[in-house]
C-alpha cells in the first residue's frame, strides 16, 4: 500500500460533486505528490473510487458533521480539508474554528460572511452595481414595485431563480408577465433580466491570496448542459473577462478560489451573472491545460511558497467525454459498512 507523509495529506468533501472530481484531478497533475482522501454521504459517489482511500461522511448539516470531521481529521493525520459543492463549503467555513481546534488540520475556504453575501443573487446585485459593475438587474420576487420596473423596462424572457442558489438549480425562464405572477411575493426567489446566450458564457477562475492579492486568473468561453461546462476554449492571457473579474474578486475582498461567471450582452459587454467563491467544476480541466489553481492554492493554504501564472496555458479547446471506471464490488460493500478502502492501490479494470 502506498503511503505518504502527513504533511502532504489532503480530504476532499462531496466527493459525489463534479468540483470535488476535478480537485482530485486537478492534484493529480500537481508537480507536489499529495496523498488524496475523499469522503461523500453516500457508497455510490464517483469522487470516492479516484482517492487513495476513501470513507463515507455525515451530511454537511448533520449536528454530527463538524465533530466528526475533527476527529477524522485527527485521526488520519489530514493537513488540508477542501471541498467545492456550496452547501459543504459554507457549512466548513461555519464550523472552520472548531474544526481547526479539534484536528489541527487547514480548512481550505474563504470567511462565512463572504460566502453567504456571494450566494445571496439579490445582495451580490446590489454590490456589484455599487461598484459600476455590469451585471443583470435582479429585484426579490417579494418586491412587487420593483419586479413591474423591471417587467417595463426589459422584453421577456425574463429569468426566476433562488435567492441564495446554486449552480443552475432551480432556475426558471419565463416568457410572460402572467407566468412571473404566478411568483409574486415569494422572498426566496428573484427576478432577473435576461442577458442574451447566444453567444459563448465566459467563466473566469481567479485564485486571490490570504492578503488579497490576485495570484492568477484565466478566462474560458464554455458551452453548458444542465450548468456542467461541455465545451470550453481557453482566452488569451491577460484578457477583458481576466481583468473584470480580478477587479470584482477584489471589491468583495475574497480569499481562495474564486469563479466569475459573464455572458456577452449584444453591445459586447461582459455582464456579470454569477460570483463563486469556491473552485468550479472546470478546475481539473485547467489543470490539464497548464492552470493549476487547485495546487497553487493547497500549497498557499499550508503555508508553501506558490506560484500561479497563466503565462503557457495553451488555447486549445477542450471537450468532456463520458468515462466509466470499473472497480470491485467489494469497495462499494466496505464503504457502506463503515470501512474505509484504498482504490488507488486496489486498481480497477480500465477505463471504457
């Protein structure tokens, strides 16, 4: 069985979610050697059988949770914990201090306050504006003055969606006033202008410093299915979108990870849909491309020297394929057990 030091061990959360596949992937291609541990609420998650051992976990809102991530962590010697799906991420940055104290091991997300103000549609609307931000007009569906502005002053479609959400989940477009009506006074939910896709969205992945420094940042046009980017082409460096998003990272005082998320209006100009401040799920495909945000990040939030440039990246284009890996039935019946199981050193029967 392989083994690593302590120092280079590494948990990955929600090993189900396509962000926590790519970070594992993204590490995998890292110039450092990381021990990968990966833990997900259920037998059946993909992210599980790429790590060098892996164990189910309780669910991020389980009272358990921040217990026994402290007593893994302790346990097995983790020095990093990341994790890239929303609910996970805000519930460690909740209970990062208790984690921490208990394990000894590094949280690897950005401050409660920041990532719930960049969740909240509304809130980041109003901020981004603040700041002479492009961005689409946003009103709370519960704001019955402000949604007819906006049914004035924009043509349909028109866009519904959570307030605080995620990804692509849970939006709705709507292409009469009657249909927004029919949300009317509904607080969680918020109306948006809709800002034309006909053309490619730009995604930019910036990764800020614990003092706030922009340490990299590259920007894709990507084609999505079901909010999973399909197709992606990476921009030259130095690009507007690069620069717009570093200047909307450093307004929110962001630290980590951080996606920004734009799509061409018809004059041309990049507007701002979307704020995360976590890893996408384009991280693993960066990597391969020569931006390693993941391992860059890992080794500033150990406190290594890192280093990030785009200078290199090359502008190719990138298209996700379906994969499958085999593995033995026995790995998925000892994780639901209980057990912990080492698929790296077990090996699987190829990839189809």
């Amino acid at each position: 069985m392989r083994t690593a030091p302590a120092t280079d061990r590494i948990l990955v959360l929600a090993a189900g979610d396509l962000v926590a596949q790519g970070i594992i992937q993204a590490l995998r291609c890292a110039p450092r050697t990381y021990w990968i541990e990966a833990a997900c609420i259920s037998a059946e998650s993909p992210g599980l059988y790429l790590a060098d051992a892996a164990y189910l976990s309780p669910r991020a809102s389980d009272p358990d949770f921040a217990p026994w991530l402290g007593e893994i962590c302790a346990r097995r010697e983790i020095r990093l914990v990341l994790a890239g799906q929303e609910d996970v991420v805000e519930a460690l940055a909740l209970h990062r201090q208790r984690i921490e104290r208990l394990s000894g091991a590094v949280v690897g997300v950005d401050d409660h306050q920041r990532l719930r103000r960049a969740r909240d549609k509304l809130g980041m609307y109003e901020l981004l504006s603040q700041h002479g931000f492009p961005t689409p007009a946003t009103v709370a569906c519960d704001d019955a003055v402000g949604v007819q502005a906006l049914l004035d002053r924009y043509e349909p479609p028109w866009v519904i969606k959570p307030r605080f959400g995620a990804g692509s989940s849970g939006v709705t477009y709507l292409a009469s006033a009657d249909e927004v009506a029919r949300w009317d006074g509904d607080g969680a939910l918020v109306l948006q202008q809709f800002v034309a896709a006909d053309r490619p969205e730009v995604s930019v992945a910036c990764l800020m410093s614990t003092s706030k420094r922009l340490m990299g940042a590259v920007a894709m046009e990507r084609s999505l299915d079901r909010g999973t980017s399909v197709w992606v082409r990476l921009q030259p460096c130095n690009s507007a979108a690069s620069s717009l998003a570093t200047r909307i990272c450093a307004a929110l005082g962001a630290t980590g990870p951080c996606n920004v998320q734009f799509r061409p209006a018809p004059d041309g100009t990049l507007c701002c849909h979307d704020v995360n401040l976590r890893f996408s799920s384009s991280v693993g495909l960066r990597a391969q491309a020569g931006f390693n945000d993941a391992a860059a990040a890992v080794e500033m939030w150990l406190g290594r020297d890192s280093q990030l440039s785009s200078d290199g990246v090359r502008e190719d284009v990138a298209v996700r394929l379906l994969s499958t890996r085999w593995h033995d039935a026995s790995l998925t019946r000892r994780l639901r057990a209980g057990g912990t199981i080492n698929p790296v050193d077990a090996g699987h029967d190829g990839l189809v």
